[in-house]
C-alpha cells in the first residue's frame, strides 16, 4: 500500500482492527450448527514429525505427513470431498488425543469413526481388511494381505494400496512388510515405519 | 469445454482476505454490528461456495458478499430508527463514534457510516477491499464511471463532515 498525498484516503486505508480471532471463531461455530463444515482439519505434532488430520461428519479421512505438502494435502481435501474445508481445533480434538495416547504408548487400537471416500474399489477393500484384521505390534506381508483378501497375485495391486493409504498410522500400512522382513516403502519415510513398528513392538518409548 | 478452477479450501480464502474483510465491516458497521455483519458474510460465503461457478475472482465474490450484508445491516438500521434524521447529525451515528469518540477518526467512521449505501460501499470497496473499479462496479450493480463517481462524492462528503 503505497501512501497517498491524501490524508483522508490514507485515514480510509488505516481503518482500526479488531478481535479478528474471536469473530471467525464465532462465525465458524454457527458454521458448523448449521452444517456448512464439510472438512475440518488441524495440525498436530507427533514423533513421526508434524501431521495433518482432517475430519468429516463421518470420520476421520485424511492424515497427512511432513513430507506430503500440507497445501497440497487440502487441495485434494478440497476437489475430491468438499471445498468447504477449514481449520478446527475442535472438530479434531478426539482424532488428536488419540493419536497422543498411541504415541505414548497407552493407546493400541483407535476407536475412531472412518470416512474411506478417498479410497475406493480394491485398494479400499486391502485397507479395510489391514485394519480390520491385522492387530498393533503384528506385522504381514504384502502377499499374505492379498492372500487374506482372496486374491494372492495381487501383492503389487496391495503394494499400490498400501503407497496410497489415505488414512496413514491409524490404518496400519506400516504393519505391512515385503516378504522377508524388509520394510518396503512407506508414505511417511521409512524412518517413520520403524519407528512405528519399535513403539509397537514396545522397543521404545517415545514420549 | 473450458473446466472451471476447482474452489480452493475455504480456509484459503479465509487467512488471505479474512483480515481485510473483518476491518471493511467494522469500519461501514462499527464494532457493535460489523462483527455480525463480518460473521454473516462469511456463512453466506461459506453456504455458496460449492456451487460457486467462478472461482477465479474471490477476492472480489467475497468482499460483494460483505458488501450486501452491510447494506442489510443499515436497512434494517433505518427501519428499526426511523426518525433519526440520517445523515443531518453525525455526532448520533451508531458505528465507530459509540465505542469512543475520543478515538483518532472517530468522526471519520461516524460519517463513513452515515454515507448513503452506494457512497460508502465505493468507498470501503476501494480503499479497504482494494478492488479495481470493475470489481466496484459488479459489486454495486453500476457502471464503472459511477461507481467512480461514487468514490469521489463520498470523498467529497466525508471531506465537508471531517475536516471541519
């Protein structure tokens, strides 16, 4: 804003501030009475680095690592769920206790409702299997996760789902390893995937 | 077939104009009303946005938004005071002077808000949205010249009250 020679103009452009905070906090309340939040999301730390959580009325449908940008992470959010995406500390208050209590160590499954929308056909169903059935602190092998899903030549279509796996930690894709024993590959890093698996196998504490 | 620009999420919008747009209705509603007003903006924005056509200008969808729920607020202003002889008594405007008249501009912003509707929403469209005429224009359902013309007779009005 460049000053003007005109004192009233200037006056004009300095106009006083006010509780900005306090009034979109209000405005994002009644929003939400009335519906208008389609996707609320927050930013939560954790020892796998900084996440992002995003939840719907119908659950929790998105976590989102470091690595992934955050940006581009609501971006998606927005063109595949609903543009009517906004912060909320609230709205993500249970999704983010929860993953607290796993990351200390005093948490071993997560009573949270799920939004699977931004999974579909096969890949949906392999993750749906994965945490339904393969419990913390075990671990399987891409084969085996598709032999459990009916369909054992599919270890690369598994492979694919795991690499896509929207809801990151709380579906257990680090749980799943190339046969062998070696880790395979993981969406947070690979530094991430041991270290779930150590706090899962209560190797080390974390908090 | 052109494909529209998906919205962007709406929390976007909300940290690049929400600063700009809480200050153009504190400054056209006072701080008794403009928090309404801002709050109402932002739901009606908020229940529009999916089926927003256009998501190329939104800076300017937003701020036309704002621009009607302030005009709503004075309407219903005038109606609920209808003797109050708008316009001839500065000193009783309901908008920034309540807080403290003391305050630097006080006067200024009692006699912003006592603008007739398409003076001060000229006004606040350009030196607090910082919209281009056009955008001013499609704001106020007018033409460009006039919604130039607008700016200046507010100016010029705002002028003759202030700096007496």
């Amino acid at each position: 804003m460049t000053p003007t020679r005109d004192p009233l103009v200037d006056a004009l452009r300095s106009a006083p501030t006010a509780d900005l905070e306090a009034d979109l906090e209000g405005a994002l309340a009644r929003a939400e009475a009335e519906g208008l939040v389609d996707v609320a999301y927050a930013r939560t730390d954790s020892p796998v680095g900084p996440l992002l959580v995003a939840v719907t009325p119908a659950g929790l449908v998105r976590v989102g690592f470091d690595r992934e940008d955050d940006e581009a992470v609501l971006d998606e959010l927005a063109a595949r769920v609903s543009p009517r995406v906004v912060r909320s500390a609230r709205r993500t208050d249970e999704v983010r206790r929860e993953l607290d209590e796993y990351f200390a160590g005093r948490r071993d499954h997560f009573d949270l409702p799920l939004d699977w929308r931004l999974a579909r056909g096969f890949r949906r169903q392999v993750l749906e299997r994965l945490h339904a059935e393969v419990p913390y602190g075990r671990t399987v092998s891409y084969l085996e996760l598709a032999t459990l899903v009916g369909n054992p030549k599919a270890s690369r279509a598994v492979g694919t789902a795991m690499a896509t796996n929207p809801i990151p930690i709380v579906v257990p894709c680090h749980r799943v390893l190339r046969s062998g024993g070696h880790l395979g590959g993981y969406g947070g890093g690979l530094p991430a995937k041991r270290l779930l698996l150590a706090l899962e196998s209560g190797e080390a504490p974390l908090l | 077939m052109r494909s529209t620009p998906v919205p962007p999420p709406f929390q976007r919008l909300l940290d690049e104009h929400g600063p700009a747009l809480h200050r153009f209705c504190l400054a056209q509603a006072g701080p008794d009303h403009g928090p309404d007003c801002f709050q109402e903006a932002v739901l009606a924005a908020l229940r529009a946005y999916p089926d927003l056509r256009d998501s190329t200008n939104l800076r300017s969808w937003l701020f036309t938004i704002a621009h009607h729920k302030v005009i709503d607020h004075h309407r219903r202003t005038r109606r609920l005071e209808p003797t109050a002889d708008v316009g001839a008594h500065p000193e009783a405007a309901p908008a920034m002077a309540a807080t403290d008249p003391d305050a630097p501009d006080a006067q200024l912003w009692a006699a912003v808000a006592l603008l007739p509707d398409k003076q001060r929403g000229a006004i606040a469209l350009r030196y607090l949205a910082d919209l281009p005429y056009a955008d001013i224009a499609a704001a106020l359902g007018c033409s460009e010249a006039a919604a130039r013309q607008n700016v200046r007779a507010g100016l010029a009005r705002l002028r003759s009250e202030v700096t007496r």
